[in-house]
C-alpha cells in the first residue's frame, strides 16, 4: 500500500488527520488532454474485425470496425441531414439494442449531449423529460411512438420498421438513410472532457427527477478505474451479457461504454426473461453477467437453472441496490466456480465507486460487502448530526470525491449544491460503514428513495398525484421490504370525510397515470399522518407501523 498518502492506515485506507478514506486499490492513469472526447477514447484501442455487439435473439453483429464506421456515418448523418451541433440534446427512447451505443457514440461525437428515457415512462413523462433537457430530437423505435405523438420535434426511427404508417409529426427521418450519409466533410468539433456526454433522469439524492449532467471525462475515468484490472486478471475472450437497461447508468456506462474500451463482446438482450437469459448464456459462452438483486434472487431460487450449461461464467456482479449476503451465498452454492461481487455506486458517480475485489486474501472474509473504492476514489463516512468525519466501524452517511463525480444537476442550483458541496464531496445520502479493512458495507438510506427492482421512485411524486384524488385528504409513500423487488411502494392514506375509499382503488388510480415501476403496490389507511413541528413527513414512524403490522 505504498500509493496511500503519509498517515493513512493502510489496512482501512483511513487517514485520520482529516477523516478521508483512500482507496486500497493503485491510483491509474487517467488522460488529462483536456481536448479528449469519449467516442476518440473508446476507439483508440482499434480492435478491428473483433466483434463488438451481438443481438441475442438473432445473432446479428457489429465488429469494431463496423461500430465506429457506423458511428462516423451517423454522426455525419445527424450533422448534414439533421443540422445536430454541438451542445444540442438529443433524446433516445428504447429498448436494449445494438443500435443503442452507435446513436450514443454519435451523438457525442459531434459534441451533442445524448439523454436517455425509461421505455415504461408515460408519454407525459417523456415530455417533461424533453422539456427539462431542451431536447431538439428523438430516436426511437416505431413500436413507442405513441409515446411522443404529437411532440413538436424531428424523430429518427429504427429497427426492424422504420415505417410507422399514421404517426403525424414533424420530419421522420430513417435510422439507415443516416447511415448512408458520407463521413467526409464534416468539421472536427473541438470536445473539452468537461463537456457535457449525457442527461441522465434520476431522483438523485434530493427527491425529485433530475437531469444528472455527466461529462465525457466521466466517462473516460470510468473506462480507466474499471479497466485497469488491479486485482483481477481481464481477458480481451471475455464475453458480457448486456441484459441491464441501457438507459440507466450501470447499463450504459459499466456494461455498455467501459465493455467497448475494453474491446470485449457485448451480448445484448432487447428485453428480460429469465429463462432466455440463461439460454443467451449457454449459446454465447457468456464469462460476465452484471445483474440486479431480482435477478440473482433467481438465480438462487428457480431450478430451472439446472437445466442450462453455464459452466462459461466466470463472474457475476451485483448492484444498483444491496443485495443481503444470505442471498449473495445462496446463489453462489448452485454456482460454485462463479466469481461474486458486489458493488457500490449512484447515477451522480457515473456507476463508479466501489466493487469487490476478487484476488485479495481478505476477499472471502468479506464476502457479501460492496467491497473497496475503485481507484482514485475517495471517501468520508460522517455523523449526519455533527457533520463530523468518522473513523472506519462508525455508521454514517457517505459522502464521496473522485473523477466519475457528476458536473451537476441540469438547471438546478439549488439542489446541486444540496448535493454536492464546494469542496467537490458528493453527499449520496446513504448509511455506510465502512470496515477496518476498508471494506464498505450500506446500511440504510437518509433519503427518502423506495428502489423498486434498482428503479429509484421518488415519493413526493407518487404523494402529489394522490394528493390530486378527491377522496385523500392526506398521504405518505414510504418504501416496504420486499424479497423480490428490493422495496415497494406503500402508500399511507387519510380519506375524506364521509368517503369509501379502498386499497384496489388507488393502486389502479396511480397505475394509470405512472410507469409500471414507479406503481403503488401497498395501500393502508390512517386516521393522520405523523409529521414533524415544521410539517415533514415522519416517515420513519410510518416504516414502523408498516412493520408492526407486518408481524401481527
């Protein structure tokens, strides 16, 4: 541990002067050209005829090659035939697909910002997303158009049909007549890495849905930190099943952008099924398999599982939400000659924070654990009252400082600074401890987030549709413990006077109006809701009650 700064132990990583933990691992290099953009970076490597992506269902596929001269053709499409310059946002509405990282290379390319939408989310969600973005044109497939009729912008279309007969909008333009366009002609645009790569929607750490501004050396220090193999051995054979949405951060910036530095394959599912899921793996010698809790859940629980060779598997990696050791051992019993980890990481960090190392003599004794700071990362645990650093077995809120720290929220000072603080420390509003060995291990949340499935549902946005019903009067959201799904939605709800109002009732009322994830899924009623002097909602106590009336 020779790296470590003067002063710190070098067993916990903990530096006791100023209460800052470093990580464990050895700092790597990160390019400091300050005009490097994201698409130079990930096909500087030049891995040639070597394939790239994979389409599960069809066995369709790009090489290297083939992804960045399609990438070079879009781009120059969306500059001549679209008028796309830089610093202008374009929105991608889609399922998993090949063509997802080619539209989001670029984009990127031409120093346009590229930000990505959940396919559940209603159409009047996709617009409040285009609102807040400033999008100026959308990629989709034409089976989600009916998500974006009627919006006032231009809209690229592809997939298998690029023909959507009826669908009134302004210009359709198709995915391969862009793809037809000559690369020639088009000016270099000068890409500073602090520019903005992508707007990603999260609930973030304050509650409501923001654009997470994240710069293309974001990107960039991800690929490094994951890539740099400090204590496990990458092979350019490995193979990585891209199940996980592409939409969301642990999809596209560890599986999707960090795979493709890599120069490994990438077997991309369009959508979930568990059962294709471990047939994928059985015909594509699948070594990587980045998966949620559900998923592993399953991996634990079906025996169907026994029916497929996954003898290929080398590792799986759990995240977006923790994931109990029980179930951790459980899933590990059935695959015995698998690698397990876990990790630790939020939209704001770009997906990089923490992983499990895996050649350590410690590692199995931590088994379960988020494991150790990615490289160059750094990290304080504090008293959410004193707001004083701790040292390392004290449980307090996570704050964290590194490369893959996001530049902001879109638009919103306010709760940036909430968030992120003036000496560059985000506050992720998380209870960790972290252990003498310097092994991180999360408690429970400060915030308020329910994580369904590793989707974050922010409550005060369920809370203000039901305050919008006639027969509430009042109401709370608070996340409910759920073996499947990590947590669930459970409304609290005071009636109207004189009004007969039952669960099944609201339930099919928000699902009317929100994307499947964000749905409630547990109703009770409550003659009050408990709330502080200055009117905030206790919601601890109303996560008691739940769980008291769980056990009776």
């Amino acid at each position: 541990m020779k790296h470590l700064p003067e002063g710190t132990d070098p067993r916990s990583g903990y530096r006791s002067s100023d209460g800052i933990y470093f990580s464990k691992r050895k700092p790597v290099w990160i390019p400091q050209a300050c005009d490097l953009d994201l698409g130079s970076y990930v096909f500087a490597p030049q891995f040639g005829d070597k394939k790239a992506l994979m389409d599960a269902p069809s066995g369709r596929h790009l090489t290297y090659d083939q992804l960045e001269r399609q990438v070079r053709a879009l781009a120059a499409g969306l500059y001549k035939c679209l008028n796309v310059r830089q610093y202008d946002v374009v929105m991608l509405l889609s399922p998993n697909c090949i063509e997802f990282p080619v539209i989001f290379l670029a984009v990127v390319s031409l120093g346009a910002v590229l930000t990505t939408v959940h396919q559940a989310n209603t159409a009047g969600e996709v617009q409040k997303q285009m609102k807040d973005s400033g999008t100026r044109l959308i990629f989709t497939t034409a089976a989600l158009t009916e998500k974006i009729a009627g919006f006032d912008l231009p809209v690229v279309i592809f997939g298998d049909d690029e023909v959507v007969p009826g669908f009134s909008s302004k210009p359709i333009h198709q995915y391969t007549e862009l793809l037809r366009t000559d690369p020639y002609g088009v000016p270099r645009v000068k890409i500073k890495q602090h520019d903005t790569a992508a707007l990603l929607y999260s609930s973030g750490t304050t509650g409501t849905s923001k654009g997470v501004v994240l710069t293309h050396r974001n990107f960039i220090s991800l690929c490094c930190m994951l890539n740099a193999g400090s204590d496990e051995t990458l092979s350019p054979d490995d193979v990585l099943l891209l199940l996980l949405p592409m939409f969301h951060v642990y999809g596209l910036g560890i599986c999707t952008v960090a795979s493709l530095a890599r120069g490994i394959m990438l077997v991309v599912m369009p959508q979930f099924d568990f059962v294709n899921m471990l047939s994928t793996i059985q015909t594509y010698r699948v070594t990587h398999l980045p998966l949620v809790p559900p998923i592993v859940i399953g991996l634990a629980k079906q025996d169907i599982v026994f029916k497929f060779d996954l003898s290929s598997l080398v590792q799986i990696i759990s995240g977006a939400a923790p994931l109990g050791k029980e179930m951790l051992e459980a899933c590990a019993k059935r695959l015995p000659t698998v690698q397990f980890k876990q990790g630790y990481a939020l939209t704001e960090s770009t997906a990089g924070c923490t992983t499990c190392p895996v050649n350590v003599d410690d590692a199995a004794a931590h088994f379960g654990s988020s494991g150790w700071l990615l490289p160059n990362m750094e990290a304080m645990v504090v008293d959410p009252n004193t707001n004083q650093p701790l040292p390392p077995t004290k449980e307090g809120e996570l704050w964290i400082r590194g490369p893959t720290i996001m530049k902001g929220y879109l638009n919103n000072p306010k709760a940036t600074s909430e968030s992120l603080d003036k000496d560059g420390w985000l506050h992720t509003g998380d209870l960790v401890v972290i252990d003498n060995d310097g092994y991180l291990d999360v408690k429970d949340r400060l915030k308020e987030l329910i994580k369904y499935n590793a989707f974050q549902v922010a409550p005060a946005e369920l809370e203000a549709l039901l305050l919008s019903h006639p027969a509430v009067l009042d109401c709370a959201v608070i996340p409910y413990p759920d073996e499947i799904s990590g947590e669930i939605p459970m409304a609290w709800i005071v009636r109207q006077p004189e009004q007969q109002l039952n669960e099944d009732e609201i339930m099919d009322w928000i699902a009317k109006q929100v994307a499947p994830y964000k749905k409630v899924r547990k109703v009770a009623f409550v003659d009050a809701i408990p709330k502080s002097a200055s009117g905030k909602i206790l919601r601890k106590d109303l996560v008691q009650l739940s769980r008291a009336k769980s056990n009776l």
